[in-house]
C-alpha cells in the first residue's frame, strides 16, 4: 500500500467482461457520489451475498495452495490448537454455569470438530453464527455427524447465554483507513479513474486515531468501528458466560507506535500476502490486525470485563500444549509448533478473553498474563 498522498490502482472494473461484484461495485461507486470509504468497499467485496470473497464458492482454507485455498488457520495446522483450546473453554462453561459454545465464523468447520468431542457433555449445545451459505453447507457436511447437537444461525439472539469462540473473525471486519500526509488526517475511499480503474482518493476528514500519533511524517492507519460495535452488541446480548478472541494484533500503543507508518492491512491469494486490497476484488481475503485495546474497551463500555490477555503460545502453553505434543508424533509436533514458535504464531496471535459474571482465575492465563498492556 501506497503513502497518503499516492493512488495506487488495481485491474479495470469496466476492462473486458466485467464480473458480477464489479458490477455491484460500480453501481454502490455511483449511488455514493463516485467515492466509497474503505469500510464500505471492503464490506463488499468481502460479504457481498453470493459474490463476496466470504460469501462465494472459493475455497479459503487449506494447509497448501495445491489445494486452491489461499491461507491456513490455526484448526487447519494442528488439531492440538483445538484440544488446548477446549480446556480453556470447559474451564469457562463450568465458571458461568453455562452449557452452550457459541463459535463466530467457523470457517471450514475445523475448530467445531475438535472442539466438540474434547468438550463432551460440557456442551449441550454448540451454535455457529454464519453468514455465509457455501462456508455453512461445508460446514454441515463436516459436522453432520453431531447431529442437532449443533445448529446454525445467521445473527445473535436477543439475549444469550455461554462461551463465545471466534478464531480469526476481528481481523476481516471491515476497517477505516486515516492517512496523515503533510500533517493533515484524510479518510481513505476508493474511486474509478478516467480508464475505470479501482483508484485510491484521499479527502480530508475529522476521524482521528484513538491516540495521538507522535511525529509530523505521513503515516496510514486503521480504526475499527465496525469490530467495536460488534463487541458492543454482543456485551449487550450476552447475559451471562465468556468470549475467546483468537487473532493478530497489537494493544493500542503498539498498534499506532510511530515506526507502523503503513499500516496493516494484508490480503491473501493461494497462500501469498500481498498489499493490494483493489486487485482480483472478491478473490482474496483482506485483513487488518485487531486493536485489542479498542475491543476491550467496547466491551468494557456495556458491561463485559476483561478476564485475560496473553500470546497465543502462552495461552496454550497454560493449557497443556506441551503435554500433547510430547505424546504425539514427530510430524504433529511439527505443525503444533508453528501456533507456539515466537516467529511464527507465537506471539503475533493474542488470545483476549472476556466475561460477564463473577471474575474467576482462569487457566489459560495463569502465567504470562498481559492484561495491564491494554
């Protein structure tokens, strides 16, 4: 991605035979005036029904590109991430009296499969909240045999009750984009060019990171509205449990350090990262690293308290990775690895966890908690 102050421009909308979600995108450019902010661009060509990257038939997850998927998570590399993660999540089931998991954005259905036999009874019920029909149908082929055990949903209820889950959900919540250039803060959207390009425009605008930015040099950033509305809704309909975050990211000083001049924001194709979000729109994933400051912030404001904060691998390691790697063989003890190694998943993935009810000393951070970073 480009310095404020440049435009960077991505394959014609309008060249050739322009797709369905180009198509969508330059009508949405043209009911809003020509420019689009960043969030709405992004929420398109992501959740678009039927034609966003998230909403189509792709395939998104898989250990290798032969396999057409673009990225791996942390289910997909090691069953041992589920296994460690049920402990913390029995832990919480037992701690608020509650008996339902709650899991947002299942993805391949992965983490679902190893949650349920380790959790057993402890889950009554297990509830997917999906937005999207092909990501849905595979994950019903993958779970079919829990039966009614598991059930699926495409929003919250008014009010409930259990242990939320949701491993790499934050990041692909669409981000606004500040760009300081000349020491003046704009709002980054996205335009078609005279050739019908996918364009960067820069206007100025009033937002304004949630910290001051030292320095006078141009710098690009994201804020997270849209993943702190999401916590405030589920701080309000939760009445009583736990939630998990599992994702990469940076509390609020390291997130807008003065050195992270360009940002985060990532997109990934066939297991490649690339800093392009207006190229091949609707066929890669776009992301941006979580400001956990801001999350618990949000979810302080309606009422859901911090019960932990910690790397992935010392969250793990508090739940017993360790033990199972040493019973495992050496190829699984290989790919457990890479969630706990500091240069790998380590420690770029953090693990927040919130609760509404009594504070009680929770397993997975036990050692190594980070809470006071926040």
């Amino acid at each position: 991605m480009k310095e404020a102050g440049h435009k960077d421009s991505a394959p014609s909308v309008s060249a050739g035979a322009p797709s369905a979600l180009q198509r969508l995108l330059a009508l949405e450019l043209a009911r809003a005036g020509g420019w689009l902010p960043f969030d709405r661009y992004m929420a398109t060509v992501l959740y678009a029904p039927g034609l966003g990257y998230y909403a189509n038939e792709s395939r998104k997850f898989g250990a290798m590109p032969q396999s057409g998927s673009d990225f791996v998570t942390a289910p997909e590399m090691s069953p041992l991430f589920g296994a460690t993660l049920a402990v913390a999540v029995a832990d919480a089931l037992q701690a608020t009296g509650t008996t339902e998991v709650w899991e947002f954005g299942a993805g391949s259905g992965a983490l679902a499969a190893q949650l349920l036999p380790a959790l057993g009874d402890a889950a009554v019920r297990y509830t997917i909240i999906e937005l999207s029909a092909s990501l849905r149908a595979r994950q019903q082929e993958r779970l079919a045999a829990w039966g009614d055990r598991v059930r699926w949903v495409d929003a919250l209820p008014d009010a409930m009750a259990g242990v939320v889950v949701g491993n790499e959900v934050l990041d692909a919540m669409p981000v606004k984009l500040l760009a300081r250039a000349a020491g003046v803060w704009h709002e980054r959207g996205v335009l078609l060019d005279g050739a019908g390009a996918l364009a960067w425009s820069d206007r100025p605008t009033a937002l304004r990171p949630p910290v001051e930015v030292p320095g006078d040099h141009d710098y690009l950033t994201e804020v997270h509205p849209q993943a702190q509305a999401f916590i405030r809704t589920l701080g309000d309909r939760l009445t009583q449990g736990a939630a998990f975050f599992l994702d990469y990211g940076f509390p609020e000083a390291e997130y807008y350090h003065p050195q992270r001049h360009m940002g985060t924001l990532m997109c990934h194709h066939a297991h490649q990262a690339d800093t392009d979000p207006l190229a091949l729109p609707g066929q890669k994933d776009i992301t941006a690293h979580v400001d956990f400051t801001g999350i618990a912030v949000a979810a302080q404001d309606v009422g859901l308290a911090v019960l932990g904060y910690t790397s992935q691998a010392r969250f793990l390691l508090n739940g017993g990775i360790a033990e199972r790697m040493a019973a495992a063989d050496l190829p699984a003890r290989a790919a457990a690895l890479r969630l706990v190694n500091e240069h790998e998943m380590g420690e770029l993935f953090k693990v927040l966890a919130l609760h509404k009810g009594p504070f009680w000393d929770a397993p997975g951070f036990r050692a190594g908690d980070r809470t006071h970073t926040l």
